[in-house]
C-alpha cells in the first residue's frame, strides 16, 4: 500500500501439532475508514489454551471488532491526528464493549440451539488492534490491548515494547480475556519512523522476542531489520523460527515503510 509493506502469518505451534490439536491464534488485516480518514487495521488474537472453543472466539474477535471500529474510524483518525489519549480509550472501550456484547449474544443463541450449555469463558481470547493511517504525512499510530502479547518497534536492530509491558504491569492472563473477563481495553498511542519494523503479536512470539537470552530476538532484527523487505516464503519460514521452550502457536504482522 504506498510505501508500507504488509507481512503477517499465523502458525499452529509445535505443542499443538504434537496433540493433533488446532490452531488457537487468530488474525485480520483490513483497510478501515473513509478515503480521507483510512486506516490499515492490524488485529491478533491468542484463545485460552484452557478454553474449550477459544479457536473460535479469537477468530470472531478479530474480525468483528474490524466492523465496529470501521464505523468509529472518522472519530478514531481525528483524535489519533490530535494525540488525544483520552478519546482514543473512549472509542476503544466503546467498540470492544459492542464486540464483546455481540459475540456473547450470537454464541449464547448457537448454545441454546445445540442445546447445552454456555460459558464466557469457553470463547475466552486476547486482542490486540493497530491503527496505521495510509496517508504518509500522519506519524500517530496507536495500539488497542486486552491481555498479553503486544507491539514491538525494531529500530537501530533493537526490539522495543509498546504497551503494558513497558510501564511494569502484568497482565493476569485468567482475567483480562474477551469476552467479558477484563476491565478495560488499553490505549497506547505511538509515533513512528519510517525505516522502524512494527511487529505485533501473540505472546507465542512476544515472549521468546522479550526472553533475556537474545539469540531468537537478535535473529530475527536481522532477517527484518535488512534493507530488503521478506519475501512471502521467506517471511513464513522466519516466523517459524523455533526458539526453545516455547511451543505455543504463533502469530506475526510485520509493517515496513519506506521514506515517502
């Protein structure tokens, strides 16, 4: 698109495949917005590994909350353009909130027709949603969070953290879940650089890139941190990069943009 450049890819992880279980990770990656107000919407989901139908609960996340924050994005680019934090929360807690009643609404109707029983926390999954205006002038991006995994800038071959992981906090994972186990959808508004790496993820890939050995995490600036983009082939096969001790699946976006 212009000059950003888009990779993303979910993997099923290698604990999963030896189970013969699915894949719990989920994606979207989507244009938001009218033409003077677009937006490219990047969204990951992590289902709880305990929860019996997360699968299904991250893949409806991602993309239903693409529908709700299409019908905010005029308000959404406005207050991103203005820097205001405040309204940003506001809009995000608006539409995960419509996200989440709807989700619950439908799931809730598909149990009473198969007759059994139904849990919030059967569907229980994490979100993370990045905002990109396509025009090249606007530098704001931000960053909407419920529970772990995150953003990740990588400059001068550094991976840096955006959002709860840079203030201290910890996110208990038990609680801050869709559809209705958290307290509130986190804004974290960023600005960029053209040349830096944006990378969001699930934990199955924050976690080893955060590790304090920085074998996996050095790899990895170098295979993107380059002056060439990734190839398709080439991107999948560097997500699957393994790292020891960690077999969850994996979900990757990676943004590029070159100068204007």
């Amino acid at each position: 698109m212009g000059t950003i450049t888009v990779r993303a890819a979910s993997v099923r992880g290698d604990s999963h495949n030896w189970e013969g279980s699915c894949r719990q990770d989920a994606m979207t990656v989507t244009r938001i917005g009218p033409p003077d107000a677009e937006m490219l919407l990047l969204a990951v989901a992590d289902g709880v590994g305990s929860a019996r139908y997360s699968h299904v609960g991250a893949h409806r996340a991602t993309r239903l909350t693409a529908e709700y924050l299409d019908r905010e994005a005029e308000g959404i680019y406005s207050a991103l353009c203005a820097q205001n934090e405040n309204e940003l929360c506001g809009l995000a807690n608006k539409a995960v909130t419509g996200v989440a009643h709807e989700l619950r609404a439908g799931w809730q109707s598909e149990a009473r027709r198969e007759d059994r029983a139904y849990l919030d926390a059967d569907y229980a999954t994490t979100l993370h949603v990045l905002l990109v205006p396509t025009d090249p002038r606007i530098r704001e991006r931000v960053l909407f969070s419920v529970g772990d995994g995150g953003l990740l800038v990588l400059a001068e071959g550094r991976w840096h953290p955006v959002n709860s992981m840079d203030d201290g906090t910890i996110l208990d994972t038990r609680t801050e879940a869709l559809p209705h186990a958290y307290s509130s959808v986190k804004a974290s508004p960023l600005r960029t650089l053209p040349g830096e790496v944006l990378l969001l993820g699930t934990d199955g890939i924050i976690n080893p890139l955060t590790q304090k050995d920085r074998g996996f995490a050095d790899h990895l600036a170098h295979a993107w941190g380059g002056p060439e983009v990734p190839s398709l082939s080439d991107f999948l096969w560097q997500a699957q990069t393994r790292a020891k001790s960690y077999d969850d699946d994996r979900t990757v976006i990676c943004v590029w943009e070159d100068e204007a």
